[in-house]
C-alpha cells in the first residue's frame, strides 16, 4: 500500500484488520481515491458500496473493490456530515456501483452528487424516512401487534408473560405497550 502513501500523503489513513486493508480519505479525495485503487493498483472488480450511520454527526460511505490477479481486496471509506450528506457519485469510476448508490440514498438519505438515475429503488412509492438510520422509529410493531407470541407464555400456554413494553425508539404515545 506504500503507492496510497505517495499519492495521498497525510490525506490518506490506512490501517490493518484481520488481515484486511482498509483506507479512509476526506470525501474530496473519494473519487481520486476509486480511480486510483482502479486504475493504478489493479483493483479493477467494483463488490458493493454501503452507508453506515456514524451519529451523532456523519454517515460513512464504505466501498469494498478486489484484484483479480492478486486476490487482496480494500475496503475504502469516507465520511459525509449528517447535516450535508453529499458524496460524488462513483458511477463514472466503476458502473456496478449504480445500484448500490441508490440503496444507500434511500435507506440512509446519502446524497450521490452527478448520479445518472438517484431515484428510490426498493421502498414503496410515497415511503418516508430513511429505515437504516439509527433514529428511524420503525413504527410496524406499533401500529400492528405481532401475529404469534414474542416470548414464552404469550400464546395463552405456559407461563405468564413479561410486561409488554414499547420497541426501543418508539415515543410512549405512539401506542398501548400492549401492541
């Protein structure tokens, strides 16, 4: 990894994991950094590209890229602040990104800046939120009781059962703790 060393100087930060490479830069360097690993250092098969809710105050982007001939894999990270989450949109660099830009823009509202196609891709029309942020409230336990018995004892059969009580991140008013 000394060629990420020259290039990036002090911009770059690489450290070691289980017997993984991982390389962290500043969101401005993210797509020198993609061209890079690609073109340079061989890492030429794009895996997938994640969100990772950071709070309080970032999301990390997380890129996993693989060298056929050597067989070493990186996984290449960034963060974008919570409050102006834009990144540029890696697409241009390696095309199967495409996909995993538009899950990660709509599970954790990352912004892909110069993405062909930023449009929702799994959640229904009209979904609010992003789900994999940590403060998104899944409300569906609330609003629909779970259809078999959560702990032992609830079916009616056996033992008495806990004090039923909210999901965790579910305000007291949403609902009886006996949904």
């Amino acid at each position: 990894m000394n060629g990420l060393a020259e290039r990036f100087g002090e911009r770059v930060r690489i450290s070691e994991s289980y017997g993984d490479t991982t390389v962290d830069v500043a969101p401005a360097d993210w797509i020198e950094l993609l061209t890079y690993v690609r073109d340079d250092l061989g890492y030429a098969f794009f895996d997938w590209l994640t969100g990772v809710d950071e709070p309080p105050g970032s999301f990390a982007v997380v890129a996993h890229v693989y060298n056929l001939s050597s067989g070493r894999r990186l996984l290449l990270r960034t963060e974008v602040p919570r409050d102006a989450p834009h990144l540029p949109t890696a697409v241009g660099v390696y095309r199967g990104a495409d996909w995993h830009e538009r899950e990660t823009y709509e599970m954790f509202g990352v912004i892909f800046d110069g993405h062909p196609n930023l449009v929702p891709l799994l959640l229904p029309d009209g979904f609010e939120g992003h789900p994999l942020r940590k403060d998104f409230i899944l409300a569906a336990r609330v609003a629909k009781p779970w259809p078999g018995a959560k702990e032992p004892g609830e079916s009616g059969h056996g033992a008495p059962s806990r004090r039923k009580t909210l999901p965790p991140g579910v305000p007291a008013d949403w609902g009886p703790p006996d949904a």
